[in-house]
C-alpha cells in the first residue's frame, strides 16, 4: 500500500462517516497524512523515541562503527556509527497482524548468472537449444 492508496482510503471513509459538513478532498486528507509523517520525524530527531499507543514504538538507536567487507573485492572497509530507526510493534497491531494479515511472498533479485528455475523451464512447451560451453561440449 502507498501512501496515495492510504489517502484516498482515509479520504473516502471521513466523507462516508460524514465527518465534516462538507466533503473532505484527497489534497486535504493528503496534507494532513503528510503532517502526520513530519510530526513523526520531527519527534523522532529531536527526542529519539516517539511512543504511538496500540501502534508501537519508533526510536533511535545508534549502529556502533564496524568493520566490513566490500563483496567485489574483498577488501576491508571501515563502516562508520550511524543512527538508525527501530520500530517495535505495539500489542493490538501484534495481535491483529498475527490473527488476520496475509503474508506476501518475498521479493527477490534474480542473481547474476543465474539460471532460470527449473519450475519456470518446466511451463516452457518450446524446447531450449544446446549452446557450446566453454569445454567445447554442447550443453542444454
């Protein structure tokens, strides 16, 4: 969901409730959904933690410097602390996300060089020809 998506969603059932004498429009739920946003952020960098009750918690917490290594080369890199943002759900939206939220399948970036799977070859009626490998011999 977008925050678009969350507009008009909050925008459609204040209308449908009658919570104004007149219709709220989407620029106006918009801007107010936006304030929302900034007030959050604002709390977050001047106090570092902002407690919403039956939502949760944001707070920041700062990452200690570290060392790592770069995936390419393998050279070490010296990461520096940084501050980062944690969020830890509140008891009603734990309940509720545990009983009735679907789960949405993960996302993934198909590695470089990676074959297709074979579930996704197996749907193909067309057959796939033989390409020469690096040893001369002809390889599906």
């Amino acid at each position: 969901m977008t925050k678009k998506e969350i507009v008009r969603q909050l925008c459609d059932k204040a209308n449908k409730e009658k919570l104004l004498k007149g219709n709220l429009t989407q620029l106006a739920t918009k801007e107010i959904v936006q304030w929302t946003f900034d007030a959050i952020i604002e709390t977050l960098v001047a106090e570092g933690r902002i407690e919403l009750r039956n939502f949760g918690v944001f707070e920041v917490k700062q990452r200690k410097p570290r060392k790592a290594r770069n995936p390419r080369t393998g050279d070490r890199v010296d990461v520096a602390a940084k501050n980062v943002v944690t969020f830890q759900p509140g008891k009603e939206m734990e309940e509720r996300v545990r009983k009735f939220a679907k789960p949405i399948e993960a996302k993934r970036k198909p590695r470089r060089g990676a074959k297709a799977d074979a579930d996704d070859d197996a749907d193909d009626a067309t057959p796939v020809a033989a390409e020469p490998s690096r040893n001369g011999t002809a390889e599906p």
